[in-house]
C-alpha cells in the first residue's frame, strides 16, 4: 500500500513538470511567432505607416509663414507654372544664372518665395513681374525622412541610373535613394545605393517614416 501510494505520487509529480514544461514551450513559441501584423527587422515593435505632409513657406492667403526666413533676394525674376521638385500647384523660378524650384505666390502677386530644400526654413523672395496661374495640386515628394532618421532630398535635372531606375533623392555621406516608393505596405520602402569607386552599389531596400509633399500654391 506504501509502494502504491509513492508510486501514485511519482507520476502526479511527472505529469505536473510535463504540463510545466508544455506550457513554458508555448510562451516561446508564442513569443518568437510572427503574425501578419508584424514585419522582420522591427524588434518586435509594429512597423509604423508612413506618414504624409505637405509643406510651404506661405499660408494659403500668401502670407509668409512664421519659422520662414528669408535668406536672399533678387529683383528681377520669371516663373514657370509647374516644379519639378514637387510637381503642378507651384512655380519653377530664374533669376539671372538661377534656378529656384520649388516656389510659392506670395500676396500682392508679385513676389515669390522659393525654397531650396524641405529641410531648411530659409527662402529666397524673388521679384516677378507676371506669375502664370497654377494648376493642380503638387504630388511629387519632395522630400523623403528614413526610418533611421536620415532626410533626403529630391535631385532635380538630369541624374544616373539603378536598375533601369532614375537615381532621384541624395540624403548624404554618399547614399542615394532610386525608383519610386514601393506603397504596398503601409510602411513604404524604397530601393537604396552607396556611390564608392566611382559606382553605385545597391543595399537593401530603406523604410520611409516621413514622406514631404509640397502644398499648392495660392
């Protein structure tokens, strides 16, 4: 009776570490699972969508924006409707020798503001003497902030070529951005390359947090 009682005993133990054992195998499994939700490369963290602004140095009256500086002028100056930098909704500017892409009506309609970078809150305010109107609204991205943290800015006028793709944001220390994003994910990504030796070298593709559009011109 002794013996069956131990015996009895012996095997609830067993069971109980069997069911211990089971159960901590789940939490693990459970843990290092991946489920649509989540993507490689996070650590963990759900990959955040991108985020989309637009951008200008001008309200929608013309008026210039507080944080906007000017940082140069020039008296004489034609505009072009349409950027290349952001697309329709804005002007593309000369004055003398320069080009200043993208640029906003400012009131009176007689004065631009153009801005060099998505970046950096410094304009230059053009004098013009007639400004075409507008069309459209700017779908281009002008400007692109990596998951990493790195801002890059869209290259205007002629460029290279990756993968039979035009080489369009530089973000430097010799680090390009090609192609057009990839958004068939909420977190969008876009195909990246390091410029050494006198050639591109394709990395892995970059996920894009922030995404800088330009606002329409008024």
């Amino acid at each position: 009776m002794q013996n069956t009682t131990i015996l009895r005993r012996g095997l609830g133990l067993a069971l109980l570490g069997t069911l211990t054992l089971a159960l901590a195998l789940a939490g693990v499994l459970v843990a290092s699972g991946t489920s649509s939700g989540w993507t490689a490369g996070t650590n963990g963290r759900r990959a955040s969508a991108t985020q989309t602004v637009r951008i200008s140095p001008v309200t929608h009256q013309g008026v210039r924006k507080p944080g906007w500086r000017v940082t140069a002028r020039r008296a004489h100056g034609t505009c072009l409707d349409g950027s290349e930098a952001v697309g329709d909704g804005a002007y593309r500017c000369f004055a003398g020798n320069l080009v200043l892409d993208p640029c906003w009506a400012q009131r009176g309609g007689d004065h631009v503001l153009c801005a060099a970078s998505p970046w950096r809150r410094g304009v230059a305010r053009i004098r013009v003497r007639h400004l075409p109107a507008v069309h459209g609204v700017p779908r281009n991205i002008w400007g692109i902030r990596l998951a990493a943290g790195r801002t890059c800015t869209f290259l205007q006028g002629a460029s290279s070529v990756v993968h039979g793709q035009r080489v369009s944001y530089f973000c430097g220390e010799r680090l390009y951005l090609y192609g057009e994003p990839d958004r068939s994910t909420p977190g969008w990504r876009i195909g990246a390359a390091i410029f050494r030796r006198h050639r591109f070298h394709v990395v892995h593709d970059v996920r894009i947090s922030t995404a800088v559009l330009g606002a329409r011109s008024p």
